[in-house]
C-alpha cells in the first residue's frame, strides 16, 4: 500500500482520460475504472458505423496509452454503486477506496420514454453499436440483392437516421454516400444508388446549435446528396416493419437514432440533485454537494454556460473538465485554492459526407471542402497523445482517396438478416 493519496476514475472517455493524463507522473496513485478496456475516439464512430474506418483506427487499449504511467493503473470492470460515506467504489464483490473520486461515466442513448424502440433503432455511442450498424448496412444490399420480391427490395434499401444534430447529419451523408459512391459498381441486380436515407428531426432545422446560415447550407448538401429531409414532423412510432413519420409510414429494415442522450445510475449512486437527462448538477469546482472531494464531469455533468445553458456534451469540453478537476486535485493537495471551472468554446463542427462540412468558431463561419479539410485536421489535433499524428494523417488520406475495402467486411455469426432486432448497448462507459 501506498501513502499516496488515490484517485479513482470512472470511466475511460474524454474526461476521464484527460484527467488520468494530467495525474500521471505525479505523486498520487491512479486507478481508472472502465467496462471496457479501450479509450474510443467517439466523433468518428459514424465512419465506422459507414465502413469508412475500422474500429483500429479509432480505438486504443487503455493500458498501452498509460504503459509507462507507473502510478496509473487501470481495472476493468463495471462500476455497480458508490459508497459515498466510506469513500468507496463497488464493482461487483470488489471495493475500491479512494480519496478523490472523478465521476466521467458518459451518456447513453435516450428513446424520450419510448424505451421499447431500442432493439429496432440502434443508437451510436460506442463500437458494438457501430458494428451491428455496419453489420446491418452491408447486409441490407447484399440481401436486396438476393431479393425476388420489390417491395421487400424496397425496405431493405430505405434508412431512416431519427435526429437532425452532428450525429444524425454525419450518418445521413455517409449512407448516402456508401450507396452512391462507395458500394455502386459492386453490385448486379440492385442499383446501390437507388437508396433511400430519410433523415427525421422534429425542430424546424438541421444543427440547432450553429447559425442558422450554417443550418440552411447544411440542409441543402444532404439534399444534394439525395437524402430526404424531414423538418417540424417527429417519429411517432417505430416497429420491426418501418417508421411512422406525421401520417407517412416508411417501410425500413434500418433505423439509426442519434436524436438524444441520457446519463444512467449517477442520481441513485450519489442521491444528488439531477436535471431531467439525469446529468449531476455540480458545483462551480465540479464537486458535488456536500463532498469537495468528489467530482463530475464531462456528459454526466450539468454546468451552466451562457445565458442560461449548459457546457455542451462534446469532446472538447469533457477535456477541459478533466484537466481542471485534475489540477484542483493537486492543488487541494498543495493546500492551494483553485478558481472556479470556466468552460471556453472553441466552437461547432459537423461533416457532411466527404467533401464538406459546416463550422462556426464562435462566430467565424466557414462551409464547404475548405471546412471539410479543416474539420479534419482538427480531429487529428485530437488524436494527438493516443497516436503518432503523421501515421493518422497518411492514413486519413489514404481511406480518403481510396475508400479501404477492408472496412466494408461483414463478420461475425449471422444469427439475424438485415431485418432482425439489434440489441441495444446499456452501458458506455461505466
């Protein structure tokens, strides 16, 4: 045992990591909690979810990024409660004490009360999700392909992605593209460019967040691509058969949700205040009431910004929180007194197919293949410290000119056909 004080992390995402970061080589001892023992690169999940990348390409194991960190370790396993007065985390039958607690659990996918749709429309927030989503892509020509029957050809070939944010205009724009670019001379008896993406959002337009300019732009490049915009009509029901959007039902086999988030078990763990997405309201230092010595951040976490918002769930921002959290950490140490968290925005991205993109840099906006390179370049920025920035960007390109074969692979058991259930995943990080 050490004299050191410990710090325990939950979960391995942005915020988590960025915190584990700033401990190492410092004089506490780490631990990092995650169910699973990879840090996910999540912005570009959709890529893997399109064939694009392979779950490699933006995924790292855990250990090997803090392999020389000798005060960090790592335990995996699925956090099952917390012990706030003993200072305890619980796993299972394993106790882990600590002295600072870091509380980065992340957001899963919310149904807005209609749980019953997540086994017929799969949400993307971690690789076993991605996965099926391409499982169920790919096998969605091939079977069209092997179809006598044009109505089944039909739903087969209709996707439907629920939610107009930079989740479901990413996804939109790379279905449409992998059927009419990716996947169009492959095939015999089906036309892949005969695909229908229809891309639901129940606001009046695409991308709320950013200027509505930006919005207006965004919408008329996924037209362009031919994806079929709905604005100001919300799904009403989904099923194994398709989708009810207003009084249109849609015939689906494929139905992609990227409309909401919603964080798990916090407010039962802690018994503290939560706002309705279940995020943990904090304290100006991100510590939660009545405990300074434990803290939440990230998605979890409810910190107002603005005129009466909240820090947006994005990657940036997680990342700030960690950092800060782990120097006040160490300050709190030291004995020295730390400000109060101050959330700076470095602004807005989304893609939208391979060639544009829209950003808005507090007030700097830019549209098109420029924002498309620059949107880019700016995940690369991000992958820098999990691996060697050249090899990623030789590797971005590459995909980018040659779209890689290798991506487009179906494997696993074929237990369902492009038309079955797809299970949803509870937990992300936890």
């Amino acid at each position: 045992m050490s004299d050191r004080k410990r710090v325990v992390i939950v979960g391995a995402g942005f915020g988590g990591m960025s915190a584990a970061k700033k401990l190492a080589g410092k004089n506490v001892e780490v631990i990092l909690i995650d169910k699973r023992n990879h840090h996910l690169f999540q912005p570009l999940l959709y890529q893997v979810a399109t064939a694009d990348l392979s779950p490699a390409e933006i995924a790292w194991p855990t250990r090997s990024i803090f392999s020389h960190a000798s005060n960090v370790s790592v335990f995996m396993g699925e956090v099952t409660g917390i012990d706030l007065p003993n200072r305890r985390v619980l796993s299972g039958e394993h106790q882990l004490e600590y002295d600072y607690l870091i509380l980065a659990t992340g957001a899963v996918t919310s149904y807005f009360g209609n749980d019953h749709w997540a086994g017929l429309a799969s949400g993307l927030k971690n690789i076993t999700e991605a996965t099926n989503i391409r499982k169920r892509l790919l096998l969605a020509f091939e079977q069209a392909e092997n179809s006598q029957d044009d109505a089944q050809k039909r739903r087969l070939l209709n996707f439907v992605v629920v939610g107009g944010g930079p989740t479901g205009v990413e996804m939109a724009g790379a279905i449409a593209e992998l059927g009419k670019k990716a996947l169009s001379d492959d095939f015999r008896r089906i036309d892949p460019r005969d695909a229908r993406v229809i891309l639901v959002e129940a606001s009046d337009r695409l991308l709320g967040a950013f200027p509505q300019s930006l919005s207006d732009y965004t919408r008329q490049a996924l037209e362009s691509l031919g994806v079929e915009v709905r604005l100001g009509t919300p799904v009403s029901d989904i099923t194994k058969q398709g989708v009810q959007i207003g009084e249109e039902f849609i015939p689906a086999a494929n139905v992609i949700w990227g409309a909401g988030v919603q964080v798990l078990d916090l407010k039962d763990w802690t018994q503290k205040p939560a706002d309705r997405g279940g995020r943990i309201l904090v304290e100006p230092d991100l510590s939660i009431p009545d405990h300074d010595n434990v803290f939440v951040i990230g998605d979890a976490a409810h910190i107002p910004w603005g005129d009466g918002g909240t820090v947006p769930g994005i990657a940036p921002a997680a990342k700030q929180q960690g950092k800060y959290v782990a120097g006040r950490i160490l300050d709190a140490m030291a004995g020295t007194k730390t400000p109060a968290f101050k959330y700076r925005h470095a602004g807005n991205l989304a893609t939208i197919g391979r060639h544009r993109a829209v950003i808005d840099l507090n007030g700097f906006k830019l549209k098109g293949w420029l924002a498309w390179w620059f949107w880019g370049l700016a995940h690369i920025y991000f992958l820098i410290g999990m691996r060697a920035p050249a090899l990623v960007m030789v590797q971005w390109v590459w995909s980018y000119l040659f779209r890689k074969k290798g991506a487009r692979l179906i494997t696993g058991e074929d237990k369902d056909n492009a038309s079955a259930v797809v299970p949803a995943v509870r937990h992300e990080a936890r």
